[in-house]
C-alpha cells in the first residue's frame, strides 16, 4: 500500500508542475574537489589532460537557475509555445553568466575574467578590441548585451555547415513525443522503483524512490525504442550491449513534497562511481514559484559579425604577442 500511495502522490506533483506555464528551479551540484579529480582519474586521463584544480573547483560549487515560460502547460508545449527563458550560472564567488531569450532577442551577461580564469584561457582585454567594438566591450566589462536570436541561429547554423548547402533545421521533439517519453518514464518508474515516505518536522512529507540504475536505465530504454522515430533526426538511443558495464548500484531519490507540490529532489550519485575516493557526488533541484523572464534595461545591441571580428582581431593581437615573446 505504501509503495501504491507515495507513486500516485508523486505522480499527482509531477502532474500539477506540468500543467504550469512557467517553471523556475535551481540545478545544486553538491560535490568537492577531492571527488570531482577521482571520478577524473578514473577515465585515465593522457599526461597533462587531468582536470585542473581551477575546473573542479568551479564545478564543485556551481549553480544553475533556470526559467522556462510557454503560452501552453508545459505538458503541451511544443518548441514555437515558448516565449522565454532564463539561466544563471554561478559559484560561491557570485554570478558567471546569465542569458534570457525574451521576444526576438536573447540578452547576454558574463563574468569574461572569471570565468577565462577558471576555464585556463585567456580573455580578450577591453583594449585589444577595435574602436568599433563597442558593444563587445560592454560584454568584456559584464553589462549586459542583446543579439537577434534568429539572426544568431542562422548564422551558427552556417558556420557548421559546407559551403553551398542550406543549414539544417534545428532538431525538434514535439509535444506528442514529449508526452510518450513522460508516459514510458512513470511506466518503468512504477513497475522498478521502490518507494517509501516519511513526514518532516516542518510539515513537508518525504518520498523515496531507490532503484539499480543499470537497471532502470535498460528497461526505460526498452519502453522509448518503439518511440525512437519520433526523437530529433541524429539522436541514437545507447542499445543493451552499450550499457551492460553501467553501474548497477542503487540510487535514491529524496522528493520533498509540500501541500502535494513538489518543492525539492535530491539524488546521491557517489556510489555510481564505484570509486572509494569519491564522497561527495550529488544533485539538489529545488522548485520555486515560476517566473516570468524580462529584458533587462540598457542591454546593448550586438550583431553577430561583431561578435566574431572583435574576438577575432583579439585573438590574432594575442597570438602576435606570444610570438614575439618565444
């Protein structure tokens, strides 16, 4: 009876987030360094390719924010029913990058020299840019910046591909195929998860779903194949012989549910790694009320050969510079 009463509570919270417009939530990597370069070590990097200690510490405190908003429920949302997005990505040292697609624009911020210091490489300065380059300069200093959306998908999509040809339309799944995967999911979840709930102090109530992710991922897999000629042209599903090394172990999903809304998930991933040395490897998403994207005041305009003439022209300056240095 428990395990039939916390699937069909999950069930009716998942139900109720998809039938919202807009959905907000932060993505918490919860992990450390120390796990971050074991689970690196574990795929035998080549001499001098291991993870820098500048790349498992951005990624060891890294937060994502994300809002999406469609003129249908989710649930029936297809790519043209969205009119906004928003995603933030920061750390403990505060904000990296931040970009929101409102109307035809998609509005840009970034952190350029932290974020060029914890990735290891180097950032155009402000005074290696052409006179012109104004708006790119504001980019460089974090203010934030707008270029057309369509103009930079179709010229993104040009530079991908041989000269002649027209550009490929973008792969799309459309709000059917979304729903038939969302059906195989609670399928296989229903028939292979184990459940078990618990109230909280604060009111809130507990569920959780342990199940072998080997397992798990192979029967979910089974139930999509039937499916696969409705996913975006290119996409290759992994067959039953590509995962039979996978991790076996069981996961457990803690769903914190309030007033049978679904307000928190939390996965504990360390054991997939199979590893001793990887303690601490996570992942919090926390619900919040859905928001609705704005275009922040002052963004300045950009066009995409702008973009690319001014960091090209800087990034020849700093190429000169190394050769006159050697």
């Amino acid at each position: 009876m428990e395990q039939l009463s916390a699937g069909k509570k999950l069930d009716e919270a998942f139900d109720k987030l998809a039938q919202e417009k807009s959905i907000s939530f932060e993505l918490d990597l919860d992990t450390d360094v120390r796990s971050l370069k074991a689970l690196d070590a574990m795929s035998d990097p080549e001499p001098g390719e291991e993870m820098p200690d500048e790349i498992a510490d951005l990624f060891s405190g890294v937060k994502i924010d994300v809002t999406v908003q469609s003129k249908k429920p989710i649930e029936e949302s297809g790519e043209k029913d969205y009119v906004g997005m928003a995603v933030k990505i920061s750390n403990k040292d505060g904000d990296l990058t931040e970009y929101r697609v409102v109307g035809d624009y998609t509005y840009i911020r970034s952190d350029v020299n932290a974020l060029g210091k914890a990735m290891g490489f180097p950032v155009p300065s402000v005074s290696d840019l052409p006179p012109e380059a104004g708006g790119l300069k504001k980019m460089l200093d974090g203010g934030w910046v707008k270029i057309n959306t369509k103009e930079m998908e179709k010229t993104t999509a040009e530079m991908g591909a041989e000269p002649g040809t027209e550009p490929a339309p973008e792969p799309t799944l459309d709000a059917k195929a979304q729903k038939q995967l969302l059906d195989a999911l609670r399928q296989t979840i229903a028939r292979e998860v184990e459940f078990k709930t618990a109230d909280d102090k604060d009111g809130a109530e507990h569920i959780t779903a342990t199940a072998p992710f080997r397992t798990l991922i192979t029967k979910f897999l089974g139930e999509i194949r039937p499916l696969a000629k409705s996913l975006p042209p290119g996409f290759e599903l992994p067959t039953d012989n590509d995962l039979k090394d996978a991790p076996n172990g069981k996961v457990t999903a803690d769903f914190t549910l309030k007033n049978g809304e679904l307000t928190e998930v939390s996965v504990d991933l360390a054991k997939l790694a199979e590893n001793a040395k990887v303690k601490k490897l996570g992942l919090v998403v926390r619900m919040s009320e859905g928001r609705t994207p704005t275009a922040p005041a002052g963004a300045t305009e950009l066009d995409v050969d702008e973009i690319l003439g001014g960091f090209g022209a800087a990034m020849m300056d700093e190429e000169a510079f190394f050769e006159e240095a050697a």
